[in-house]
C-alpha cells in the first residue's frame, strides 16, 4: 500500500508542476499558455471574494499566484515534505 500511495503522491505532484509551468511560462506550449491567460481574464471578472472584500485582483497577478502555488504544492508532494 505504501508504494502505491507514493507513486500516486509523485504523479499528482509531477502533475501540478507540469500544469503550474504552463500558468507561468509559455517555454513548451505556447498555445496552451495563451489560452490560459484568456480564461483568467474571464474568471477575473468572477473571482470569488469580491462579495466578501470588494477587492478584485490583477488577471495576470491571480494568474500568477495559482501558478506559483501550484509549481510550490508540486515540489512539495514530490519531495514528500
């Protein structure tokens, strides 16, 4: 079982950095990182706390920030931290 749960922790951690790379950076698939950066411009308009702040962030700061947590979150899942 611990095996099993190990593989299955470094592929979703591979996973979140393959996808945080394509939030940041258009390196290997620049059609896919176009793309993106479109869909953020549309759920900016949507973001969740603005009810609660009043306060609606950049499409390509909030853009950025997943991409980061998702690159970090990666990291650690395969590192096993």
């Amino acid at each position: 079982m611990g095996l099993v749960l190990r593989f299955l922790t470094i592929t979703l951690g591979v996973l979140f950095v393959f996808l945080g790379h394509l939030h940041l950076t258009p390196q290997f698939f620049p059609d896919i990182h176009e793309q993106i950066k479109t869909e953020y411009g549309k759920f900016n308009k949507e973001f969740p706390l603005h009810r609660q702040t009043g306060w609606r962030p950049y499409a390509k700061n909030y853009r950025l920030a997943v991409g980061v947590a998702q690159l970090v979150s990666g990291i650690f899942l395969i590192l096993g931290k």
